[in-house]
C-alpha cells in the first residue's frame, strides 16, 4: 500500500495507527489525516525519537497492509 492508498483510506485505517501510536490522541491522528509528513511529525513529537525512528515505525506499519 502507498501513501495515495493510505491517504485514502486513512478513516479505515487511523484506528490501526492509534493501535500502534497508541499516545497518538484521536485529534493528532485526525490532523495527520493520511499524510506521511504529518503523521512522521506527530509521532516524532509524542515519542521523541528522531525522523530515523520514526520512519521506521512507519515502514513497518505499512508492511502488515502488503
């Protein structure tokens, strides 16, 4: 899955990233809306680590829709 599908999908599949980001609030993941940037941004907030560590969450979150 691509960030296009993802994007489109994303009112399906935010309830599977707050499973995985869990201290994303509904509000963050609502702003985030589907977008790379802004979720790699929200997740590098919430949790503090580097844009390295947070990609990498967000491969493998898109690995389990392959």
């Amino acid at each position: 899955m691509n960030w296009e599908q993802i994007e489109g999908s994303w009112a399906e599949l935010k309830g599977k990233a707050k499973q995985k980001w869990g201290k994303l609030t509904d509000d963050e993941l609502e702003a985030a809306g589907g977008k790379k940037e802004e979720l790699l941004g929200q997740i590098r907030r919430r949790y503090g680590i580097t844009r390295e560590g947070a990609e990498k969450q967000l491969d493998e979150f898109l690995k389990a829709f392959k």
